[in-house]
C-alpha cells in the first residue's frame, strides 16, 4: 500500500501525460548515442554515449532500468565496465535506478546534490519529499564515489568534451548535461500534457520552480558558444534547441 502510494504520488502530476517515448528522442540514436527509457508511462530517460575515453551514462531510469541500460550499452557494443562516469541531471528516485550496475564508475552530480543523492537532506518539492516519506527511496550506497561539479565545468574524455551547466532550481544541485549536442536537462523542465511540448520545471516536484525557470534563462545563454542539436527532459521529451523551444521554457 505504501509502495502503490509513493508511486502514485511521484506519478500525480503526469496522471495525464502518457506519451511514451517520441519521436524526437529516437533521433538521438546514432552510432555513439543510444537511449533506453523505464517507468511506463513516465519514461524516465538514459543515454549512454562512446566517448574516445570510454563510455559515459546520463541518468540512471526507475523501474527495469537495469535492463534499459543493458539494452542502450548492447546497442553501442558495450557493456556495463564499459562505463567509466555516470553524468545525474538530478538526484530523485526516479533516475537513479540502475546505480548497482554502474557502481564501479564515478558519478557527477551538481553542487549540493551530493547529500541529495546520499539521502542524508530531503527534497524540498513537495511531491518527492512525500513519496521519501512514504517509501525510502533506493539511493546510491557507500560504494559509489560521488563527485560534485561546481557551476559550468568541462569534462575531458581523451578527445571528447563533456560540458556541465548548472540548473538549480528543480533540486538545488540540478545539472544540465551537454553531451555530443545534446542537452539534458533533467526534471529542469518538463513538458505539456497535452501537446508534449516542452515547458519549465513542474511546481510540485521542484525545490523552487521559479527558480528552474530563471536558470533555464541563464542555460540558453551559457550554451551559445556551443553546438545543441536538441534539448530533452528526463521524461524522454525532445525537441530541437529552436528559438520556439527556448521561449517555451522562459528563456
Ligand atoms: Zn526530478
């Protein structure tokens, strides 16, 4: 009961919004890209990118997300010691899940979400803290060796370029990832549940969704200098990184 609780608290606010995967997230697929999504309906997302230093992982999924990874890393050719970092938009249940099959890579999380992901501060938004209280969420042990990156960082992978940017506001340590031109932004926004397009981070799960939005803002204007080919959520929506999709997201 208290399990069927949590989940449909975290589930609450996407009752309306079972879209799946679409389009646009299949077009990450390319011969260094691939992407799996778990969790029905809410599809939380995972991409596993070659890199010329091995293989790096954006988020983790929920539920099956052992499989779902195992399946975007078959499709590269790799398997899960491939894997030498693991990139979280955030640290909330729902995109952490495979942690156990990648525990042996470091993994990189914004300023002040290490704690988060530890579970040693709650989530402010209050359907998370909600869901925490009501079923402990399964976080990364001891065993993971956590590292936080501090506001815009560049991660050096032999001749591959990783770009963090930091995105507080759905949790206070939310980072999005720029990845071989693709900008994850985690739960730092979300999408409409009719039209699927995207939109700023949701109220109810963020720690301050005011502030998502303003550094949504900031995100468009720190990515300049760079090449973005898409921007995709955490719940698996993509769309180009076109002026009409910046300015549904406020920036
Ligand atoms: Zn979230």
């Amino acid at each position: 009961m208290r399990r069927g609780a949590a989940a449909a608290a975290l589930a609450l606010a996407c009752a309306g919004c079972a879209h799946g995967v679409r389009d646009g997230v299949r077009t990450l697929v390319t011969p260094t890209t691939a992407v799996a999504t778990t969790n029905g309906a809410n599809a939380s997302l995972i991409l596993a990118a070659r890199t010329d230093a091995g293989v790096v992982v954006v988020d983790l999924g929920w539920r099956g997300a052992e499989r779902a990874l195992d399946g975007a890393l078959a499709s590269l050719g790799a398997t899960r010691r491939d894997v030498v970092a693991v990139l979280l938009t955030h640290a909330h249940r729902d995109h952490v899940g495979a942690w156990r099959a990648v525990a042996h890579a470091p993994f990189h999380v914004g300023a002040g979400e290490a704690a988060r992901l530890a579970g040693r501060t709650p989530h402010r938004g209050w359907i998370p803290r909600l869901a925490d209280r009501l079923r402990r969420p399964d976080l990364p042990d001891a065993r993971v060796r956590v590292r936080e990156v501090a506001g815009d960082t560049a991660l050096v992978f032999g001749r591959d370029t990783v770009r963090a940017f930091a995105l507080p506001g759905h949790t206070a340590g939310s980072v999005a990832w720029l990845v071989g031109g693709v900008l994850l932004v985690g739960d730092g926004a979300s999408h409409g549940p009719l039209d699927g397009r995207h939109r700023p981070a949701r109220r109810g799960f963020s720690d301050d969704a005011g502030a998502a939005r303003r550094s949504l803002a900031r995100l468009r204007a720190a990515v300049a200098p760079h090449v973005v080919r898409a921007v995709c959520t955490a719940h698996a929506r993509c769309a180009p990184a076109d002026p009409a999709t910046w300015r549904r997201l406020g920036g």
